[in-house]
C-alpha cells in the first residue's frame, strides 16, 4: 500500500475510533466515568476492571483470529464492513484498556 493511500486509510480508521468511543461512551458509562462499566463488571465478577475489559475483549480477539485462519483455511475473507467492525472493536478494546491503567497509575495504584 502506498504511503498516501495509508495515509487516508489511518485517518479514516482515528475517524471511525473516535466517533464510536466518543457516542459508544455515553451507553457505558455512569457518573461521567467512561470506564464505568469496566469497573462494575470488575466488581460483579470479583476481579480488576482490567481483567473484567480483557475477558470481554476476548470476544473481538477470537473473531479477529477467526478471520485470519478464515482466509489461511479457505483464502475468503468477510465483507469489509465485517472487517472494519471487528478491527475496530478490537482497537477500541485496547485504547480502553490503556486508559484503565494509565487512571490506575495517575491515582498511585500500581500494585
């Protein structure tokens, strides 16, 4: 892929993370905290937050993976709106976790 066509395609992706964290974020969270719902699942499943974020990411890993031995299997891959949500999903995962601990360490917690 050339450099200009990259480009455009990693801005369209910082398009697309913003506009779903940003809109997506108002379903989630509670009090203004967008992490909210990390952190109540952490507390319903006795575990951290991050633990609680990286069990339900596990999902858009596996489906991400799926496609990946999809296309080594069988040389098909899904739809691109197919791959744009699943990738996209998957990035959000990442950025929210990142975000659960830098909160953790900005308030000292880092055992």
């Amino acid at each position: 892929m050339e450099h200009k066509v990259f480009d455009i395609f990693l801005k369209s992706i910082f398009s697309i993370i913003e506009y779903t964290l940003g809109t997506k974020a108002s379903e989630y969270s509670r009090g203004g905290d967008k992490l909210y719902n990390f952190k109540r699942a952490g507390e319903i499943r006795r575990c951290t937050p991050e633990m609680a974020l990286w069990n339900m990411y596990i999902k858009h890993f596996t489906s991400v993976q799926d496609i990946v031995e999809g296309l080594e299997r069988d040389g098909k891959l899904p739809p691109y709106e197919v791959l744009e949500e699943k990738f996209k999903d998957s990035i959000n995962y990442h950025i929210l976790l990142w975000a659960l601990l830098k909160e953790r360490i900005e308030k000292g917690d880092t055992k």
